[in-house]
C-alpha cells in the first residue's frame, strides 16, 4: 500500500541531548496512526519534522514519491500537512474566520481598490464551523470563545486547509465529551475521504475507540508498532513506561473524619459575571475535595473567583477559621493559597524563564512586600529550591537553566506544580493538574497530591477526567450552569453518578 508519508530512521540531536533516534513512521491513507509514548518521548519532535518547525540530523521524509531530508514550513503547507497544536495558536485579536484563513485572506476588487471579501470568508469559514458542530458567528473574536471553542477552531483551520495529513496533538484535551464525540465522527468523515490522521493522546480509551494502528516511542527511541484491534489499553501502559502501572497510584490513604479541622472554607461565592453562583463548600485536614461537571460549568471559573483571579460579587472565605479577604492572586498567595493553573500556556509560566527562575518566583512574592515591589533575589537558594522541587516531581530536564518553555507538557507541568509546592501554603488548587500528562507522570502527581494531604493541607482538584476524580478524591462536588448540583462521597461516587448530577435537568 502506498503511504501518505514514510519517515526514515528519523534522529534528532541538541547539545548534550539525543531527542529521537533513529524512528520510523509511516500513515496509510484513511487511517488514525495514534502516536504514544510518555512526556518526552519524542512524539512533539517526530510530529515538528512534518511540520517544518525541526530540522533532523539524520533521516528522509517520502511524502508522493519525493524524498525530503527536511521540509520547510511552505513545503509542508504545498504537502497539505496540517498540525493543531495542544498548545492552541489561534490569534485571539482575529476573528475565528480570520483565523481560519490568516496568511490567505480572499480579496475582491471594488471601484479598483482590493478589499479582503468578509462576506465570502465568512460564509466559507461557517461551513467547516457547522461541521464540527461551532455555534458562534464567524466574526466573532477569538478572545471571547472558550478553551474548547479555541480547540474547535484549530480543527476547522485544518479542515479549512484541506489537508491531507492532518496531526491532531491532544485534541480532546478541552473537549466535553458531548464535543469529543462530534470530532470523532468528523475523524470518521475524513478517514472515508481517505485523510491520514496522525493522532497524540495520553487518553487511552480514545485509541480503541478512534484509532488503527498505533506507534510507542520511549525516551526517543522507536518501541513497537501494533494494530489497535489486536491491543487492550492495558498492554499499551507497559510498551510506554517500560513498567506496570498498578494500584490507584494515590499513596497511603488516612481516614478523613467529620470531626478533622476545617482548613479551607467558601460560603455563598458568586462571581460578579455570574459565570459561578452561591458555592459553598468546605475542605478538612487530610481531605482531596474534587471538582467535577461538563466544561463550561463553573468550575474553573469558581476556583478563578477564589484565588482572585476574576471579581467576585459576594461571599466569604475562611482559612483555619479566619475570615480572609483576597483581593487579587498576590494577596491570594500571600495568605495560602496557591493555584495550579488549566491553560498552562497562557497562564501557567514565564515563556522567557528558565527552569529555576520559574519554580523560584512564587517564594519571592510570599517573601516580598509593598505588592511584591521589594524583597531580596537570593540565585542561589533560588537554585537549590528548583533542584529540590525538579527531583521531587522527576522532572526530564537537562538542568534548571533549561529553558522551561522547551520542556515537554507534561514537564512543563511539573515545573508549575512545582513552584507552588516550594510555597508552603495551606491550601492547592488543582486544576486539570494532568491535562496533557503521561500515565506515569500522572501516578506521580496523584501520589504527591496524597502525601501533600496526608501532611495536613487542603487540597482542590478540578478536573474533566471523571476516573481521575474517582481515583483521587475522598469527595466530588459537580457543578452544573455555574451551581452545585451534587455531592459523592468516595464511597458512593461513580462515572454514572457525576455524569448525571452534570447533566440531569431539574
């Protein structure tokens, strides 16, 4: 069968580091070729290639019978190669029809003038939105949709691009599962137009459900490559970790009595824009207290008006008892509370730190005063927290002066968690604390998050991943249009249960 594209022993090298070596890939027309492997695998690299961002050291690309020893940006585009990055990079000044054609803007000539044509782009643009099911006006401005309504615009750019070999990286990542089914069936649409899908997720339910054959990539190096209908999601763990995964991975569990001290209290928040109204809940000593619900209902944005992220209209919270008033995130952090961020492109860390100056910057701000105007800069404590924090959380670095925007998600990740661990606040907020993150990284996360509250603080977790919610929390609170519509112990607490309490009409 002849192959959309062959890759050929495939090796990528930067100083001190051998990022691929020597892989080989190849995608069928009409097939999903899910690509898996832990954080830092290589799969991003092997995927950059096609896309022109990476030059390999060594290695040809075979794409309609022309060898490439690399391929540039423009070749990739003229090779309609299309990539829709975890990390979204849509423009939120534009409009999403901007978006969908920026670089290709349709022109008409009027009374001798060249004008851009918003009727035809945005008529064009609203045909691959109703594909996927995106119920905004083309001229809408990006900076108005949501994270997953960012997500459905990268997909219908690639649509609009009419690609033939379309890389998806975590494209669920911030979809509802109602919107997760609807990119399937247009992955499905494609597939019968005989498109190559090249498909990255760490959710490995999703590659018996929409992928054919699937490649593992460890520590840069090429593993196997099986057909998905010959697998069970439970032989993919070993190939990509390289060990068994077992257990809930949540550490020692302590008994959370009624009688343990209440850490972390809210009473009657509303969230001035409405978007969270009259959350009350409260977090005892030793207590994982969960957060579940569809996308989009309320969750995030309840825990934005807690750490003072966003305005809120009323309520009050308590901190060991003690009224707190937070005005903004320092005085948030100032009082004990750190956040652990969803988009942690946008929001998580410093694009222009690096490793050791990103972990260090939230004990400064505790440390500082006048607003975090003065204190003291101290490199080399601030280097020996980072060091401490990267063994901590296993973090693949080349060292703390690495670059953090250079890590992989999943490092990246680690890297946020942990310069809220160095700040020792009584209580965490996690949201979506895995998103994009490997099996083994997240075994790790959740055994921290336990030992963290075993030792006494309060501990929020947000998340849309309802097994990671089952696995991790002593209680779930669902959120349903910006209220809480139930309340699972660990005992009771099921998928079918949260499902409902988000979805069930009163």
């Amino acid at each position: 069968m002849e192959y959309l594209v062959e890759m050929k022993n495939m090796t990528m090298k930067f100083p001190g580091v051998v990022a691929l070596n020597k892989v080989s890939f190849n995608l069928r027309p009409g097939e999903v070729h899910v690509l898996l492997g832990e954080n830092g695998a290589g799969k991003s690299t092997l995927v950059k290639m096609l896309s022109g961002i990476n030059k390999p050291t060594e290695g040809e690309i075979v794409i309609g019978g022309k060898t490439y020893s690399s391929l540039t940006p423009k070749e990739s585009a003229e090779n309609k190669i299309a990539i829709i990055y975890q990390e979204l990079s849509v423009v939120d000044e534009l409009t999403i029809a901007e978006n969908l054609y920026v670089g290709k803007l349709p022109y008409k000539k009027l009374a001798g003038l060249k004008l851009v044509d918003y009727k035809y782009m945005n008529g064009e643009a609203k045909k691959y939105m109703d594909e996927i099911g995106l119920k905004k006006s083309p001229s809408t401005l990006v900076q108005d949709i949501s994270i997953s309504e960012k997500q459905q615009v990268e997909i219908a750019k690639a649509l609009a691009a009419k690609a033939r070999i379309i890389i998806m990286d975590e494209p669920t990542s911030s979809l509802s599962i109602e919107e997760t089914e609807e990119l399937f069936r247009i992955i499905r649409r494609l597939k019968e137009n005989g498109i190559g899908i090249i498909y990255i997720s760490h959710k490995l339910k999703e590659i018996k459900e929409i992928g054919d054959r699937v490649t593992v990539l460890k520590d840069g190096g090429y593993v196997d490559t099986k057909d998905v209908e010959d697998l069970e999601v439970e032989d993919l763990i070993p190939m990509m970790v390289g060990r068994k995964i077992t257990g809930d991975h949540l550490g020692d569990r302590e008994q959370i009595e009624k009688d343990n001290e209440v850490i972390f209290k809210v009473e009657n928040l509303t969230r001035r824009d409405k978007t969270a109204r009259n959350i009350s809940f409260e977090v005892r000593k030793g207590e994982i207290l969960g957060f579940g619900g569809l996308i989009g209902a309320g969750r995030s944005e309840c825990m934005e008006g807690i750490f003072g992220a966003k305005p809120i209209s009323s309520g009050k919270i308590y901190l060991r008892g003690r009224e707190i008033k937070i005005k903004n995130t320092y005085s948030a952090l100032k009082q004990g509370i750190a956040m652990v961020t969803e988009n942690r492109r946008e929001t998580g860390f410093f694009q222009n730190f690096n490793i050791w100056k990103e972990t260090s910057v939230t004990t400064n701000l505790k440390k500082s005063k006048a607003g975090g105007l003065t204190g003291l800069l101290n490199e080399k404590a601030e280097r020996e927290i980072a060091e401490e924090e990267v063994r901590t959380l296993n973090t693949k670095c080349s060292g703390v002066d690495q670059m953090t925007v250079n890590l992989s998600g999943g490092n990246q990740q680690k890297v946020i968690i942990g310069k809220w661990l160095a700040v020792d606040s009584d209580v965490f907020i996690f949201d979506e604390p895995t998103k994009g993150i490997d099996v083994g990284a997240k075994a790790e996360i959740y055994n921290i998050m336990r030992e963290m509250a075993n030792a006494g603080k309060a501990i929020i977790v947000v998340s849309s991943e309802m097994p990671e919610l089952l696995k991790t929390c002593d209680r779930i609170i669902v959120f349903r249009n910006g209220e809480i519509s139930g309340i699972l112990n660990s005992e009771e607490a099921t998928e079918e249960k949260i499902m409902f309490a988000a979805v069930a009409v009163d």
